[in-house]
C-alpha cells in the first residue's frame, strides 16, 4: 500500500467522522499522524483505518 497523503493534507477518518477534519503532522511507514480538531493527537495505521483526503475551497 502506497499513503497518498504529505504533512499539511487535510483529512477525514472515515470510521470517526465525529472526530471533525484532521492535518496530517506526520507519516512514517504505514503510521500516519493526524491532529484532529475534535480529538486531538491520533497514531493512525493505514493499513487498518482509512483516512480520506479532503479538498478544502478557498
């Protein structure tokens, strides 16, 4: 699996919604760091949780 996702990408858990829109900190191997604005600091792996990207209108 290749993460199609660079630090600053804005994101949504697909499984948590509720956990509003997340910026990706960080990414190392299938672990991706994403600071969501409901939940704080969260440690995904890819690998079992889908993050979707979102593109943001300005």
């Amino acid at each position: 699996m290749i993460l199609d996702f660079e630090p600053g990408d804005k994101v949504l858990n697909t499984n948590n919604k509720d956990w509003g829109i997340g910026q990706v900190q960080s990414i190392i191997k299938d672990k991706v760091t994403v600071n969501f604005e409901n939940a704080g600091k969260k440690v995904i792996n890819a690998k079992n949780i889908e993050l979707k990207r979102i593109n943001e209108t300005k």
